[in-house]
C-alpha cells in the first residue's frame, strides 16, 4: 500500500453480525510487517486480495516470494441510535469512521431467536435508515457497500428490500466465510483501486494505485523515491507477458513498451521503473 493506506471501515448496529464479518476476514490475513505503513492494531486487519494473476507471474519467474495487494478493514464500534449525538461509543465511533476511505454497512438479513436484533426485528430497511441517518448528523458522505449478512442455517428475509437499497450490496455469510473474497474484490473496487505488477527471481508482487494514476504516482506505492525520481517505466500487459512466457521472450518480441512521466497506469500492468 501507499503511505497514504487507504481502508475500509465496517460498521453496522450491535448483533448484526459485523464482528463475525471482521473475524472471518482478518482469519485470511497478511502479517504487517510486509506493509510498512499499515497500523498496528487489533481493530485492524490487513486482507490480501485473491488474484490468480499473481500466482501465475509468480510461477513465470520462478519468484522466491510471493506478496499480494492488500485492503485494511476496520472494525468500527457498534453504531447506536443517537451516535451523531453521543449514545453509546458515540464519540469513538465517529472519529474512527472519519478516518476510513470507505464503508461496509453491515446488514443482517436473517432471522435467529438465539442471537437477539436491537430492535426487536429483523427490518434490514430500517437498520439502514438508522445507520445513515447517523452517518448524515455526522457529516460522514463516504462511498458504501452493503454487505447483506445472511445465514446458510437459519430463515433469511425475502430480498424485495434490495431494490431500495442507495449503493451496490453483496450478500455474505461471514460464519461459512461464502462471499468473502467476491467482498474483499468489492471493497477494493469501492476505494477505487487497480492492481499493478512487479515481478522477477527474488518476488513477484502485487502492488495498489489509485484508478487514473500517473505511472510516478503509481511508484510511489514501491517507495516514496519513485515518484520524484521517476525517469521511466517498462511496461507490458499481463496476458501479453503470460502469452510471452517470459520478460526476455516478451523484449524480443517487441511488447516491452517504454511509457513516461504522462503514462496512466493500467490494472493488470506490469512494470519495472527505472529511477
């Protein structure tokens, strides 16, 4: 990630099953110490984001280490009815939430006698009617996906709600861990993130930028160097280099492109900079 990392803040009511959310996907987790500049923090989890692209580069170069791009979730505490007003963590609740680049609101959409819903009933509409009504009082416009949190094993509601809903969902079930990778993909899509490649002997890896990004502000995701010293960048696609079987087949082939400080940079590039 960028030393600007961007994350996703997970809210939604108590006992909807936001925390479970938080579980299964930070069991998927990375260590931080591969991402310099991701916090440190039991509210955070560092999720790699599947991509069969890089386990192929990394076979085409025989890579030692194999790194995936990264999303930081964060697990931000139970919204409350009157949270823009103090209720509850009221307060902490929304200076964690102005800090995230984007939100997953938690929305259960099953029913179960065993695990109570705070009021009284499962009414996905109004969950979020609370939720944003919050988010508003507070002054929090930020990009939203709902995450529809249904259960394999208990009733679920009937779906007639969705065509309501203001931002695109996903329907997950945290405790069977069904949806979380096409989750993770979203939240990606969310920040409005590409992914980019570097690949070679020592480690093929997959590196974050935002949508539109200059090839020096894209390097500036490898180091923060990359961007005041950018000279160039050697780039060619992923299928064109998986078509090649190889960098030196690629170069011969002519499909090694030169592209300067202009060059915007594309999901699924793979680049070398030269600095």
């Amino acid at each position: 990630m960028s030393s600007s990392s961007l994350s996703i803040g997970i809210v939604g009511l108590p006992n909807v099953g936001k925390s479970t959310l938080f579980n299964a996907l930070t069991k998927k987790g990375v260590p931080a110490e591969n991402y310099p500049f991701c916090t440190i923090d039991p509210s955070v989890g560092i999720v790699p984001v599947p991509d069969e692209r890089l386990t192929k580069l990394s076979q085409i170069s025989k890579s030692k280490k194999t790194i995936p791009a990264v999303v930081e979730f964060v697990d931000i505490a139970g919204l409350v009815k009157g949270a823009s007003e103090g209720a509850g963590l009221g307060n902490k609740f929304l200076s964690h939430i102005r800090e995230v680049d984007a939100i997953i609101e938690v929305v259960r959409v099953f029913e179960d006698a065993n695990t109570i819903h705070v009021h009284d009933k499962v009414d996905p509409l109004f969950d979020i009617e609370v939720i944003n009504f919050e988010l508003e009082q507070a002054g929090i416009k930020k990009p939203t996906l709902y995450v529809l949190n249904k259960s394999e094993a208990a009733e679920n509601v009937k779906k007639d709600f969705v065509e309501k809903l203001t931002g695109p969902y996903i329907e997950v079930d945290p405790v069977f861990g069904t949806g979380l990778d096409n989750l993770i993909k979203a939240g990606y899509d969310l920040l409005n993130l590409i992914t980019f490649f570097t690949t070679g002997e020592d480690e093929s890896r997959a590196w974050t930028t935002l949508r539109g990004a200059t090839a020096p502000f894209a390097g500036r995701s490898i180091h923060t160097d990359f961007q005041q010293k950018f000279i160039r960048a050697e780039v060619i696609s992923y299928e064109q280099l998986v078509e090649a079987g190889s960098f030196a087949k690629a170069r011969e082939k002519g499909w090694v492109r030169t592209e300067g400080k202009e060059y915007i940079v594309k999901d699924g590039d793979v680049v070398e900079f030269l600095i």
